[in-house]
C-alpha cells in the first residue's frame, strides 16, 4: 500500500467473463464509495490489454471489482503480482482454489469442513443419463453468481438438457436441501450470518435483481448454527489461503440440526451491488460502505 497522502486506485471492473454485467456495477460502487473516501479513482474496464492500461495509469493500488472468470480465478491477481500493484482479495493460489469448486471442497474436506459428494463430467454424459441419483445440481466447476445452475428434482425422469455454452465438463452435486445462508469474513474476522430467503431457486436474478431475494440479518437461528457459520466460514477462508474479504455460502436444513449444515462455496470476490450481502454484513458491524471499500484498499499487498 502506497505512503501518498492521496493514493491512485484503479478500480478493475468488467472483463470478458459472464458476470459482466455484475461486475461494472460492482466497480462503479466501489469507485463512488473510494472518491468519498478520499482516493483519487481510476475505473478500468478490464480489456486484454490490461497490462498496457495499468502501465499508462500507473496506480498506487488495484480494487479487484471483477467477478467470475480471469478476475478472481488467479489470472488478473498473477498480472498484478508480475507488475508489482499490490491489489485487493486473495491472492493467485486462493483464488485459483476458490474458483475451482471441485478442488476446494477436497481443501475443505481436509479441514474438516462439511461438504456434500459431487463428480465432474462429460457435459453430453450428463445430458444422456442421471449420472448420480436425484435431487441434484448442474453447475459449471469455476464460474460464479449461479451461472448456469441446474436444479434436477428428485422426481425427475429425465436428466437435465444443458445449454450449448455450458462448459464440455460440468459438476454434478447432491442436492442440500434447507435455508440459504451465507458469511463474510474481512480479514480474520467473520462478520456475521444472512438468512437469504426468495420465492424459488437463488439464481442469478435472485441475486442481483431488484426484489429477488430478501435478506434476513443477522439470521434469526439457533445460536449454535450461527456460531457453527461463523468458524466454518473463517476456517475455509484460511485453508483456501485466502486475503482480504471472502464470502462463504451455506445450506442449512433445520430438521438435521448441526448435521444439516453444509458449506457449499467460498467466494474470493464478494459481489459490492447495491444487493450484495457482504456490504450489509459490513454495516451490521457498523461499518459504512466507504469504510469497507477503504479497509479493502488499506489492507492490499502483492505476495497475498
């Protein structure tokens, strides 16, 4: 982090991958937020050449607003490492981890965390047959906010006729039933527990759109889930190795108690919408979110 009294942030947003849209919204945000705080701002959207804007700007420090693919999988935190900007989040191997649903849940599994079986295969294979009994979920094994997520119910008699632009190998996850939660935790620090509550499935328009969904925090549950969310999300956050802010999501069904809380994903780049939920977990700690955007600018290194 820069000494100036003034510091450059260049606020990466955009990028090719499908959470486009999502992620320029999530940079502007954070660029008004920044201004008042302070910091002279730089929004990039992030193009191929990124290397060569980076270079011309020639920032004290990049925000990392980008979601999905090439912004928080390793790819733009290796660029970062390579020119010497320290940035925001986690760092290339977090990230890359994170991004790989498949490999973390073995990282979790190894620290003891609850996961639920799921298989990797051939997209047409899954597409012909039920490669693992219903209920079940279809998902790309590394994009994020729900894209392309297949929900097959247990009464399904056929199996689920995925997209052309599905990726050629996809994950199958046994299906957790239950409530919707999710934690954040900044630093070493969880924040607190939501309870997301929406009509159907929490897909991407859940997500992101005006109305989808309603957030419940802190979430009205027993003490000891709350408790069991915050340390589960802090203990993927440090076997991942990951920096800064993450966001940990959860099922969690009632009937089972403990034994039916199940920890589903750790994202590296929590969305910074006017809906997001790491913002309001932020504000329940009695953070603004100028405040949270500067904490996340404060605490950006190379070497994460």
């Amino acid at each position: 982090m820069s000494s100036r009294a003034n510091p450059k942030v260049a606020v990466l947003m955009g990028g090719p991958s499908a959470e486009r849209e999502v992620s320029l919204t999530s940079g502007r945000e954070c660029a008004a937020a920044l201004r008042d705080g302070g910091y002279e701002v730089i929004e990039v959207d992030a193009g191929r050449d990124l290397a060569l804007q980076l270079s011309e700007i020639e920032p004290d420090v990049a925000f990392n607003a980008l979601h999905g693919r090439w912004g928080e999988d390793g790819c733009v935190q290796g660029i970062l490492e390579w020119m010497g900007i320290p940035y925001t989040h986690s760092g290339v191997l977090a990230s890359a981890l994170a991004m790989d649903k498949q490999r973390s849940k073995d990282v979790y599994r190894a620290a003891g965390l609850p996961v639920v079986d799921s298989v990797i295969c051939p997209r047409e294979e899954v597409k012909a047959r039920h490669v693992i009994a219903p209920p079940y979920v279809v998902k790309p094994n590394n994009e994020g906010s729900s894209v392309g997520v297949y929900l097959v119910n247990e009464a399904a008699n056929s199996p689920p006729q995925l997209a052309d632009d599905m990726p050629d190998f996809v994950m199958v996850e046994t299906f957790a039933p239950g409530r919707e939660m999710t934690t954040t935790v900044m630093g070493d620090r969880a924040l607190g527990v939501t309870d997301i509550l929406t009509d159907g499935w929490y897909d991407y328009d859940a997500k992101y759109k005006a109305g989808g969904s309603r957030h419940v925090i802190p979430a009205e549950i027993p003490a000891e889930i709350y408790d069991a969310c915050l340390d589960y999300a802090v203990r993927a956050h440090e076997a991942l190795g990951c920096r800064g802010v993450s966001r940990t999501d959860f099922r969690w069904d009632e009937e089972r108690g403990l034994e039916g809380l199940i920890l589903l994903e750790t994202n590296t780049q929590p969305g910074m919408t006017p809906t997001s939920l790491a913002p309001e977990q932020a504000q329940l700690i009695g953070m603004s979110f100028s405040e949270f955007c500067s904490w996340m600018v404060e605490d950006a290194s190379c070497n994460r």
